[in-house]
C-alpha cells in the first residue's frame, strides 16, 4: 500500500516538474522521500485518528487483510480505468471489516469523511483558480525576464513539491497504517528527553519508509505520465496545481491549522485522508476556469464523482470476502476478543447519554465476548440506530485500567500534561477501573484541569484533553489476555 | 540560488547583446548603402568589414547562448522556441552582411534618379529588422507589448515589398541592357528580402508568445 502510494500519488506532486523537465528526478525523489516521512511521522496522527474513530481494526490479521483488500480495489479499479483513490478504498475497507466483525460504524466520521471528498477537488479548484489569477497579474506586471521566471519556477516547484511532499505524507499516511494503529505492537520509543517517538509515529515511519522506496522504484514513469500526458501544463500553471493541491491535503491533515482555527473561534476543518490525485484535478480544473472554462471533459468529473461512491462499495465487499477467507480458511484472528458487559453503573451511564435504559436492562451483568454477539442481543429487545449502538458499545465496552503513578512516566507523556492534571492523576493511584468512562469521570472527579470546559475557545481546550486522556488511557491500560 | 541568478543574469546579457548586434547591423547596413551611392568607397568598404565581423561574433555568440539553454536544461518548455527564434533572427544578420558584400564585389552602377528609391527601400527593410529585434525583446520580458512591435514588422515589410515593386517597373522601364536591368533588379529584391526575412521571424515569435501565455 505504501509502496504504490509512493509510485502513484507522488507524480501528482512532482510529475508536472519532472515532466516538463524544471526538475532533475533524482532531485524531485529526494525532496518527495525526505518530506513524505517527515510529514507522516510529524503531522500524520490527525488523519489516522479520524480513520481510527470510523473503526479500530484491533487484530494484526484484520488490518492486514483490509489493507490488501483496499490496495486490490486500487489495482483492479485503476485496470478497468476508473479514477481510484486509496482514501476512498480504505474506508470503504474499514466499513467492510466493521460489518464483517459487527463493530458499529461511526456516521459522524463517515459523513464528515465524505463531505471532505466532495469539497477536496472543489476547493483545489477555487485555490488554483485565485492564485493563479495573482500570479499571472503579478508576472504581466513586473515584467520578469523569461530566464528569471524559469528559476524562480524552478525553486517555487521544489519548495512547493517540498510541501506537497509533507501534505502528502501527513494526509495520506492514514490509508498506508491507518487500519494498523490499533493493532500497533511499538511501543513508544525516546531517545534522551529531546527526541521521543510514539509507537503510532514509529509505525508512520514505516509507513514513510514504504512511500519512499515507492518514489524511488517506480514513480518515474508515472511522473513523466502524468507531466507530459495527463495534466500537460505550461511551468506556471503546474507550480499553481501543485500549490492549490497542496494547500488542499495540507487543511485536510493539519492539526496546528485545526488549532489555529479553533482558536479564532472558526469551524475547525475535519481532518481525513483525501485523494491527491483529485484534488490535482481540481486544481487543474480550476486553470481551466481561469483561462475562460473552455475544454473541461465533464465526463471525468462525473468519473470521479461515481468514484466516490463504488470505490469504497467495492472496497467494503472485497473486504468482507476477504475476511471471511481469512478467518475461516486460514484461521486468523481478524479481530480481538472484545468484552461488553451491562452494569447498573453502564445503565445510568447511558441515561446520561439519552440511551433509554429499558430495552438494556435485560442484559445486565451479562458477557458479551465480540461485537457480534453484543450487537444482536441488543438489537433482540429494541430496534436501535447504528448512532445509538455507537455509543452503547462505547460505554458497554470492558476494558481494564491500574493506575501505577510513575512521576517520571507521566512527565514525559505527549501531549504533555499541567503540574494541576498530574497532581489529579497522582490521587488516583493504585484505583483500578474495568470502564474507560469509569477512569474518565474519576479523573474529572480528581481535578477541575481534567473537566472540559465550555464557551468561546473551550474547543481547543477540550481537544488537547481529548488527546491528553487518551495518553492516560493508554497509559494505564492493563491487558486483559 | 544567488548563483543560478548570477549565470541567468550572464545569459539575459548574452541575449541582449545579440539582438544589439542585429540592431547595429541595421544601422551599419543602412550606412553603408548611403556611402556606397555616395561613391564614398573607402568608408564603405570599412563598414562592410564592420557588417562581417559583427556577423561571425553573432555566430558565436547565438551559439553559446544555446548551448548554455540545453546544457544547464534553461526554460524546457520555451527553448525550442527560443533557439528558432535566434537561428531564424541569424539569418537576418546573415542577409544584411551578404547583401553588404554583394555591393562590394559586384559594385552595381545605380542610375542616380533611382537612389532615393533605393534608400527609402533600406529604410523600410531595416525599420523592419529594429521592430523585429523589439519584438524579440519584449518576448522575453513583457510578452504581450511584442503584438505591437509584430505589427510594425509586418507593416514595414509590405511597404519594402511596394517601394521594391516601384524600384522594378522603374529600371525596367528603362533603356539599358537587360543584364544590367537583371542585375539592378536582383539588389533590389536582396534588400527587400531581409525585411521577409524578419517577417518569418515574426511568423514564430507569434506562435511562442501564444504559448507563453501561462
């Protein structure tokens, strides 16, 4: 997956350079290899979470399988010519692996995740549009000579491609190991108190490494493919595309822009993996409009729009099939044992959460060992919405939780906590809790600092606790097999 | 990059002083012609060896100028183009310095009422050559002025053609040996041809100001 993404997704970046001959290859792949990884280790968590919170593939065999049924949809779609996105195969992976094992889906994730595709090549296309109308009335007007326009093109498409590179990796990372984060075996690794890696960046490195080999084997091709063929494009206007495209994955993957908007009180913007490949087609479409609006092919936009549909259909059936070999005729575990268990403290919980405790009550105390099971058991005594079954398995689902103070541990926790929040969590010492709610609220109990806030900026606040309680989550988790 | 800027810097200066020196040649030709049917030959024949010399330095100079484009990969979408439009410009200043030199060997004898006409012929053909050598430059720099100058080119080209065409029907209206009427003729139509000549160059300079249009 990460290799063809290296192979395939880096052309959208450098193609346009390399095909036109501004950008030497060798140099292009370095700057995409060096920035790719960067980017994924550094800014790749946001996109993952959001593919993360769609579903948590918990088993090493599940993620695998999702993975290759994704990058087979890929393949055999790109063979019959459809306009394919691997964003858009992993999801439909993940919603295949989730109705294979019974997890309930999250339609909050999957609506924002498919407003994201809608308004990707859309916004490539208004982003282009408006630069490049600036920069070609900057370029009438000041009168550079044709020699100096071509360096400038020249440095402007490898910084960008540079940006590109890093949006790309950021973005995209979340389809390579995305479906892997839950199933992750690294275990945070720090190297003196400057450097620390956490388990889900070393496996985006990895992840990174893959793009990588990808940009360097078998991105040529493709690039002068892409330069010369697909989007044959004058210097200027292929520094636009790339930059708008650019600009596009970056918002998409962003975690600071996220804060910084949040900050300003703005809509923050969801962060989810997008296809680069259409938000290059946006991004020419939008030169394409500038120029007057004349030789668009509406037939592809409509390909892609159809793209957004079978592609994860497609994906979500393969993936189905898929598992359902792996599990039954190679015997691999596609998913963790999961307990749910029904208490009085699970039901009042619940009520809390607008969930009517009636139709639950019949269940309690009672062991439910996968999602499967858990799911029809619930679904005998009350037709529940996939919403509604979202959060009953949130708050129904067993974990185990010791908290072993460790001042030096907690110290070096990302997201760093407050002097306020490790005094709380100290309080909580040798407790032990079997729901993750449970945990919550006694953190929330232990200290005001651990208490979402309300009003005007209380977004970015409560997103950085999110992470923070996360980190403890993590932390203190004990495991249960 | 202050490097890059440094050698592109050089090259723009290399540019410029080959479109200079079709400019001069112009000037230089136009000059000569005037002391040649001043019979002034001595300054005449040193501004033909002016002519000549400045055409082997454009030679060298056009081809240092392109291989300093294709070696350090300069501007791939346009070199094409811009090599056309140097090697195509070459001939300009290769036709003046021939034309030139015609004079000199062959030292045509140009009935005296026929002068001004032969000078308002220079006059045009070369008008067209710095209109050219303008379009040239704003191609590089400020593309969409060079529609302007292209229209001066052409203009002046049709007005050689004209005076050319009155310079013909008057020597062979003429009573004088047909050789000598031939011979006059062909100088007329080497004058005339160096604005056809410019105007080929502007033929392609059209086509790649269009696809300089980002």
């Amino acid at each position: 997956m990460g290799w063809s993404l290296g192979a395939n997704n880096a052309a959208n970046i450098f193609g346009p350079a390399v095909g036109t001959r501004m950008v030497r290859f060798k140099v292009a792949a370095t700057v995409a290899s060096i920035f790719v990884i960067l980017g994924a280790v550094i800014s790749g968590a946001g996109a993952a979470d959001t593919l993360g919170a769609l579903g948590a593939v918990n088993a090493l065999a599940g993620s695998f399988t999702v993975a290759l049924a994704a990058a087979a949809t890929v393949s055999w779609m790109t063979r019959v010519k459809i306009p394919v996105s691997a964003s858009q195969a992993v999801v439909g992976g993940i919603i295949g692996w989730n109705l294979f094992t019974g997890s309930p889906t999250d339609f909050n994730s999957l609506t924002k995740i498919f407003i994201s595709w809608v308004s990707s090549p859309i916004l490539a296309a208004i982003f282009s549009l408006v630069i490049f109308r600036i920069l070609k009335f900057f370029l009438d007007k000041s009168r550079v000579h044709l020699l100096e326009v071509d360096i400038f093109n020249r440095i402007g498409l490898i910084l960008v491609g540079a940006f590109g590179a890093y949006s790309l990796g950021a973005n995209n990372i979340a389809n390579v190991m995305g479906v892997f984060v839950p199933a992750s075996p690294f275990k945070s690794l720090s190297l003196g108190s400057l450097f620390a890696l956490s388990g889900t960046q070393q496996l985006f490195f990895l992840g990174g490494l893959a793009i990588a080999i990808g940009i360097f084997t078998y991105s040529y091709r493709v690039m002068i493919t892409v330069g010369n063929e697909i989007f044959h494009l004058t210097p200027v206007a292929a520094l636009v595309v790339v930059l708008a495209e650019s600009m596009v994955l970056f918002m998409f993957a962003s975690q600071t822009l996220q804060k910084w908007l949040l900050s300003a009180g703005l809509p923050p913007i969801p962060l989810v993996p997008i296809s680069s490949s259409q938000a290059a087609i946006g991004a020419v479409i939008g030169i394409a409009l500038a120029k007057g609006g004349k030789g668009i092919n509406y037939g592809v936009l409509g390909k892609i729009a159809s793209g957004w549909i079978t592609t994860p259909i497609s994906a979500t059936i393969l993936t189905f099939v898929a598992l359902f070999f792996v599990q039954n005729v190679f015997e691999m575990q596609v998913i963790h044992s999961v307990d749910y268990k029904i208490t009085p403290g699970v039901l009042s919980r619940l009520a809390e959460e607008k969930i009517p405790p009636a139709p639950i009550s019949p269940l309690t105390d009672k062991s439910f060992h996968n999602p499967v099971q858990f799911r029809s058991a619930l679904q005998k005594y009350h037709d529940w919405s996939e919403n509604q079954l979202s959060t009953i398995f949130k708050y129904a689902q067993k974990d185990s939780f010791n908290v072993q103070y460790d001042s030096v541990v907690v110290h070096m926790l990302t997201p760093k906590l407050s002097e306020k929040q490790i005094r709380a969590v100290k309080l909580l010492n040798g407790m032990s809790f079997s729901y993750k709610w449970q945990l919550n609220t006694a953190l929330e109990n232990a200290g005001e600092s651990w208490r979402p806030r309300n009003g005007t900026e209380a977004t970015l606040f409560n997103e950085e606790l999110r992470k923070q309680k996360e980190a403890i989550f993590k932390l203190f988790s004990v495991p249960t097999r | 990059m202050a490097l890059l800027l440094k050698k592109t810097k050089e090259l723009e200066a290399q540019i410029d002083e080959y479109l200079d020196l079709v400019d001069r040649g112009g000037l230089i030709f136009k000059q000569g012609l005037k002391l040649y049917l001043e019979k002034r030959e001595d300054e005449f024949e040193e501004r033909m060896q002016d002519l000549r010399g400045m055409e082997s330095k454009g030679d060298a100079l056009r081809r240092e100028i392109e291989r300093m484009i294709y070696q350090q990969t300069l501007i791939p979408e346009s070199r094409g183009d811009v090599l056309g439009l140097l090697e195509s410009t070459d001939r300009v200043l290769n036709l003046l310095a021939d034309t030139l030199l015609g004079f000199s060997v062959e030292s045509p004898d140009i009935p005296s009422d026929i002068h001004h006409q032969f000078m308002d012929l220079a006059e045009a053909s070369i008008s067209s050559v710095e209109s050219l050598v303008m379009a040239i430059r704003s191609y590089f720099r400020d593309f969409s002025a060079s529609r302007d100058y292209i229209n001066k080119v052409l203009f002046y080209e049709k007005e050689s053609d004209k005076i050319s065409e009155k310079i013909k029907r008057n020597i062979f209206s003429k009573t004088m040996d047909l050789s000598k009427k031939m011979h006059l003729r062909g100088f007329a139509y080497h004058i005339e041809l160096i604005s056809d000549e410019a105007e080929d160059v502007c033929d392609r300079l059209v086509i790649a100001a269009i696809k300089r249009h980002i």
